[in-house]
C-alpha cells in the first residue's frame, strides 16, 4: 500500500456559536492542512498521484474558497453585517469547528477522485481534528456543507 502526504497552509478567520470560550468571539488562525491519499498500485509514472496535481486542484480550492475568508455558519448573526461590509465569507451548514473544516476539504478532494483517506487541519501548533471516513456510518454523524459568500 501506497500513502503521499501534501501539506497546504492557509489562514482563516472563524467563531464558533453555541459555545462559551473564547473561540466564540471572531478570531483568525494560521491553519495547516494535510491531505493523505492511499493506493494499491502506482500510475505508469511511478506515483500514487503527482504532488502538483493536489496543489493545483485541492490548494487552489483552499486558495479561492478558504484561504483569508471568514468561515462561518450559516445562521451566524454576523454574516449579514459581514457581507454588508464585502468581507469575503465561506457559510457552513454547521460550526466551522477544525473538525468541520477537515471533513469540508476531505469531501472537496474525494469529490474530484482523489483517494484521500484522511485529512489533519492543524488550527494551531499544538492542536489537530482530524476526518476518514468509517467503514460504517453512525446515524448522530450529520453531514456538513458550505461555500463561499
């Protein structure tokens, strides 16, 4: 079995509802993202996929949707006044929680044929959430979407 890593940086600005520390005030991180993709075999190139191809394709994603953007839920009480003042968002259909945030880039990759097995969003230097998928689903899983504003 076969496993490429490709690390992408990107900063981001989030606050969490229903929550009382201080991740429930509108704050920024410097988020590290590790994307890991799994194969059997190698393509007649040698490689499980070309590091460039998920740069090209998942950091420019991360670029154009995530990167210096507010991620916010959807319902915040903020985004109104955020998008009044053109400040760019990406509205989630749950609290941009680092786990939330590893499941949404997870799912943009699967999406477009990579087989990503897990994705680590570092939210800050000591603290990671991780997403794979489980063999089997549990009924209190939710999924989460999103896009930019």
């Amino acid at each position: 079995m076969y496993e490429i890593t490709r690390q992408i940086d990107f900063c981001y600005g989030h606050r969490l509802l229903n929550y009382e520390g201080k991740c429930r005030y509108l704050h920024g991180h410097n988020g590290r993202v590790f994307i890991t993709l799994r194969s059997e075999s190698l393509d007649d190139r040698g490689m499980v996929l070309d590091f460039g191809d998920i740069k090209h394709v998942v950091a420019g994603w991360i670029d154009e949707n995530l990167d210096h953007r507010m991620l916010l839920h959807r319902d915040d009480p903020a985004v109104p006044l955020l998008q009044e003042l053109g400040e760019p968002l990406f509205l989630m259909d749950c609290n941009p929680t680092a786990e939330n945030i590893a499941r949404t880039i997870f799912e943009f990759a699967q999406h477009h044929g990579f087989p990503v097995v897990e994705t680590r969003l570092w939210e800050t230097p000591h603290c990671f959430a991780a997403w794979r998928p489980s063999l089997q689903k549990k009924s209190s899983d939710r999924h989460c979407s999103g896009g930019p504003s």
